[in-house]
C-alpha cells in the first residue's frame, strides 16, 4: 500500500446507549478507492460522518496525514463530502453552488470562475451554469454535488451512497465516471454503499462492516474469494453452503465429506480437526452441472431455472432436499443449452474451487441480515 | 362547459361556493369600502354624492400622518421583537425531538381558544400600577414605588408581541422544518463556519417565512385598535384606532374607508415581496 493518508484507531461511538462503531481501527493509503460495505445499521454512515467532522467519536482517534483531526471541525477539514441526496444549495445556481467553497476560501474572483468552469466541464455540466439545482435531473444533481466537493481540491472525497437514488442504468455509468474521475483526480475515494455489486466493481480495497466491526478487509477478490467468515460470504455474492466433515488429515491436504462423498481438498488456513463439521463454499459460478448418468458429483433434479442473457441460472434440489445454486454461461458450441423443470442432473465443481470455513457460534443470519443481503443484491 | 357542470355536480357546487363567497363576502365589501372612500362625508346619511379625492387628501393631514407614522412604527418595533424572539424560537422548535414538538406547538395555540380581548384584559391586571408586576418588583424589593407601566408605549408593544407573536412562530417552524440538514452540513463541509453558513444557507432558505411572518404580524399590528384602547391611553394610537375611530365616534366614513385601503394596499404590496421571494428560491418550478 502506498503512504497511510487518513487512520482511525480505536474508534467507538454509541447512539442513545447503542454501540454503532465498536474500537474499530482502519487505514486509508493515499490515492486509493476504498468501500466501506455493510447492510443499514453497521455504521458505515457513521464512520464517513466522522471523516468528514460532522460525528465525533466517543473514543479512539482520527489522523490525516499524521495530524490528529478527531475533533476537528468539519470546515477545517481538507476533505468535501458528495451527499446521499446530493444536499444541494437550493436558492443558488449551478455556478453558485460549485463556487461556494471557493467562496469561503476567499478566492479572486477570475480564480473562481476558472476553477468552476473546469470542475464543470469534468462532469460535462458546463452549460448548466445558471441552472437552479431543481431544474435538473436526478443524475445532473449528482454532477453538481460532484463537482461542488472536488472544486476545493481536497486530500480525500467522501461519498455517502452517492449512486442510491439513481436508476438503474445510470448508476452504471456514473460507476464508471466516479472511477474516471478518481484517476484523473488522483484523490483517495471513500465510498460508502450497500450494493456488493457496486463495492466490487469499483474499489481497490472493500470494508466489509456488520455491527461497527469490520468483518474482512482485503481487495475485491479476497473478499468474493476467500470470505474471511460466513457474514461476508453470505452478504458478498450468492454462495452455495455445503456442510462438510473432516474425515482425513493428511499433510497439506484433508478429505471433507460433502454429500457422502469424499472430496480431496486443501487443507484451510484455520485449525482442522479429524470429525470437524465445517462449511464448504462454493459459489454458483463454480457449480458443474452433469449429465444423470455422470459417474462424478451428487444427483439431484432442476427445481428453477432463469435464463438471464449471458448466463442461465438454475437451482437444483439433491436427493436430501438441500438446494444448490448453478450458474452457467453460454457457449458457442451449444447455443441451445438449456433445462426443463424435473430434469435430472449430477452435481459437482471443480476441484480447488471450493472455500472453507470454520462452522461460527452464531449461525444461521437472522432474518434482518437476510433482508439486508437481498436489499443489497438489488 | 354546461355539460361538464351536469357531469361533475360536487365540482360544480364547490366552485360556486368558492366564486360566491369571494364575490360577495371578500370583493363586493371592499368595493364598498373604496366606494364609500371616494364620497362626500354626510353627518345624516354617513356618505353622499359628489365623488371626490378629499378624504385620500385628509390622510396627508400632518397630525394624521403623525398617527400613520407612529402607528408604523409601533406596528415594526413589533414585528421586530416578534421576529428576534420567533426567530430563534422557531429554529429550536424544529430541532426538538417529535414528540415534545408536537407539545409545544399544542401550547403554543391555546391561548387562541381565550379571545384576545380578554387576555388583553388580563395583561392589563399585571401592568397596572398596583398590578401584579409591580406587587412582584416591589416586594422582590427591585423598586420602591410602583413604576408607571400601563398606558404607556411600552405596554401597547408588550400586548401585541404578546397576541401576534405565534403569528410570527408558526411560518417560521414550517420553513425551519423544511430547512435540510444535510444542506447545512454541505455548508460547513465547504469551509463555511457558523456565521457564514447561517448567512448564506439559513437566512436566504428561511427568508419566506420571515416575509410571511412579517405580513402576518405587521398588518394586525397596525390594526389591532383594542390593544391602546386598553392598554395605550390617548397617546399612542394605531391606524386601527383611527379607522374605528373614523366610523364609529367622527362619523367620517369616507375618511375611515382610505386610511382603511392604505392599511390593504400596504398588504398587497407585502404580499407580492413574499412571492417574489419565493421565486427566487424555485419554489414554483419544482
């Protein structure tokens, strides 16, 4: 990682004797693109609120670049904030509203209007100048926003789920712009969003946050990969869930039976034990669907299939009632590929494509982690 | 359009409820009022023939202007004070918890439910000479005589801050309620402070309903003539005092017609700065 710009150590906030942030401690390289991703209510809101000075933490410390900014306030702060629903001057055009922080900085008036033009024409907005924010679009106030917190040229930019509001398509292509600009700008991003989809696409590195606590911390395909625990797994992607028992430990290798069958594996990086239940992730993508009279895998029958342009979806119920989730892409050689509901097929993956991970305490996800993982799919 | 009326009964009544009551209960009486304006005072039948200008002449009388002036005066000292109190008030009104809000406003309207010609009364009680402000001075032993606060300026003031000021309160709750915080929080995370951020986010977002408190104090206040009949003596008058004055004890009706439309022109014209206010902030766009 490139030099630490922004570090919390030992964070912990409490609303109304609720914790929010748990001694939660991070850092933040310069110049990186970092997501802080959790379901509503894992303090995420809350950890960017303290970046930017508008919540103080009740313990623990706060440091740009080796300076000590827990407290703060946040108009001393070198850092702008793009806000959920854009938070827009509504009494002042769209040149007003990106010169604002130019203004306060007490800039010559030439400098102002350069710097507007400039942060403007970055969002291609240059000709919305005398505009007022409700005579825009949704997607042009999220422009404005933009270029209102990047005028000031700050260390860092702070986006509170910046893209929520926006449909569909075009939070795909401000996906694409927010990474556009980072670049050009070389500024450090933290983005804050519920959508795993989003997180993945965009960040160089992923904060994967329930209950004030970070849950894992790793690049986006750490985080897909190996999910540090069930949480992640479950919240990051769809994940089939097998239950496994050790049945051989031998050197690097341990044989885990899956199904009642005896699948050769690496050995995981926990301690495992002989008779040890553990879970065995895979992901649909890593699903092979077989022919019934396969001699390999598991057999079962097609409950559910979703034809979804470039890959076809399916769920398969095994003999004990367990489901599985397939995913498979199209291929040339078979354009006609496809399932009937009922039809028999053998289940299996490619060996060392599976995740293991330690059976926690807490397990299953209650019903509001749950509703929070489907929210976040969509 | 005939067959329109016959489809829609309901819309129909509602309209010529509307347009009658407007017609006969708001147009026709103030076109009396400045009808009866530009008439010749009759001292047997109020008002006469020729027309003519003379009663708007009359309003220009120096020791009537006096009146207009101070009562103007008065009427703004309110307002100030409304506004300075209502202001503040207001703003930690909307940042109090829902509940509690709903609590406050409830006793913020009840003394609605006394009529004001009584609380007027009941504020005369506690100014007068032997009333129960000066009783709680004097024996607090701040004074050693009663001061002399009833029929002053100052207690006509008191009696109007007191009646108008939720008049003030109320518009300003509803723009403070509709002032965003994360609009506020953009301010200072753009390098504004305190003063700054109030300067040019809150006063410009708020300014409607301080226009709309200033109308819904200002004119009342020029008008409400029990206030220094009660509390007021001889010496400070407001236009409402004139214009009763005019119709009930000088019997000048054509004179208490102008000085009357002066009061509803004034209004007019406040009414407008309030839309253009409102303009500029967008508000009809969007």
């Amino acid at each position: 990682m490139t030099k630490t710009l922004l570090s919390l150590s030992g964070i912990s906030k409490q609303f109304d004797g609720k914790a929010v942030l748990d001694e939660l401690s991070l850092t933040i390289g310069d110049g990186e693109f970092i997501t802080l991703l959790g379901p509503s209510g894992c303090g995420k809101t809350t950890l960017l609120r303290m970046m930017a000075g508008f919540e103080h933490p009740d313990e623990g410390t706060v440091t740009l670049s080796g300076v000590d900014i827990t407290l703060t306030p946040p108009e001393s702060r070198p850092l702008n904030t793009v806000f959920q629903n854009y938070a827009l001057f509504p009494h002042m055009t769209v040149f007003d509203n990106v010169a604002y922080g130019l203004k306060m900085e007490k800039r010559p008036k030439a400098e102002i209007a350069e710097r507007v033009e400039e942060a403007l024409a970055m969002v291609q907005l240059e000709d919305f100048t005398k505009r007022k924010p409700h005579q825009l679009s949704g997607g042009q106030q999220q422009r404005v926003a933009i270029a209102r917190a990047v005028v000031k040229r700050p260390k860092m930019l702070l986006l509170d789920e910046p893209l929520s509001a926006l449909d569909y398509k075009l939070r795909r292509t401000m996906q694409v712009e927010l990474k556009r600009l980072q670049r050009e700008l070389g500024i450090t991003f933290v983005f804050v969003t519920h959508d795993q989809e989003e997180a993945l696409s965009m960040s160089d590195r992923i904060v994967v946050l329930k209950d004030g606590q970070i849950q894992q911390l790793g690049t986006p395909r750490e985080v897909y990969e190996r999910p540090a625990n069930v949480f992640t797994a479950r919240f990051v992607g769809q994940t089939n869930f097998f239950p496994g028992r050790v049945t051989k430990i031998e050197g690097e290798r341990i044989s885990v039976n899956v199904f009642g069958l005896n699948r050769d594996l690496r050995k995981p990086s926990f301690r495992v034990a002989m008779n040890q239940s553990l879970h065995v992730l895979l992901r649909p993508e890593d699903i092979r669907v077989l022919a019934p009279d396969d001699t390999e895998g598991v057999a079962g029958k097609i409950v559910e299939r979703n034809y979804k342009g470039s890959t076809l979806d399916s769920v398969i119920e095994l003999e004990d009632g367990s489901q599985v989730m397939a995913s498979e892409f199209f291929d040339e050689d078979d354009p006609a590929f496809d399932y009937s509901i009922g039809e028999r097929v053998r289940v299996s993956w490619v060996d060392g494509w599976e995740w293991l991970l330690a059976e926690e305490g807490d397990e299953p996800l209650t019903d509001e982690e749950e509703l929070a993982a489907d929210d976040a799919e969509h | 359009m005939m067959q329109s009326i016959k489809q829609q009964p309901f819309r129909a009544a509602v309209l010529v409820l509307v347009w009658g009551w407007l017609l006969f209960l708001v147009l026709a009486p103030n076109m009396l009022v400045v009808g009866a304006s530009v008439m010749t005072r009759n001292p047997s039948t109020f008002i006469s023939l020729p027309l003519n200008l003379d009663a708007y002449r009359q309003l220009f009388n120096p020791l009537y202007l006096d009146v207009f002036l101070h009562s103007l005066y008065m009427a703004a000292l309110t307002t100030l004070i409304c506004l300075l109190i209502g202001y503040p008030f207001a703003w930690a009104l909307s940042r109090v918890e829902k509940r509690r809000q709903m609590l406050l406003i409830f006793l913020l309207i009840v003394p609605f439910w006394t009529n004001s010609l009584v609380r007027t009364y009941a504020l005369k009680l506690i100014l007068a000479t032997n009333g129960l402000l000066n009783s709680a001075l004097m024996s607090l032993g701040i004074i050693d005589e009663p001061a002399q606060l009833l029929y002053t300026e100052g207690a006509v003031i008191v009696g109007l801050v007191y009646l108008l000021l939720p008049f003030m309160i109320l518009p300003l709750y509803s723009v403070f309620e509709d002032l965003r915080q994360d609009v506020l929080l953009a301010s200072h995370d753009l390098g504004a402070g305190r003063l700054a951020t109030f300067k040019n986010v809150v006063v410009p977002l708020t300014l409607p309903g301080v226009l709309a408190g200033v109308m819904l104090v200002l004119l009342p206040a020029m008008g409400l003539f029990f206030v220094p009949d009660i509390l007021g003596g001889s010496r400070n008058l407001l236009v409402g005092n004139v214009i009763k004055n005019q119709f009930l004890d000088a019997r000048n009706w054509p004179f208490g017609a102008a000085a009357s439309i002066v009061l509803t022109l004034t209004m007019a014209l406040l009414m407008f700065a309030h839309r253009l206010s409102k303009r500029r902030l967008g508000e009809e766009g969007a």
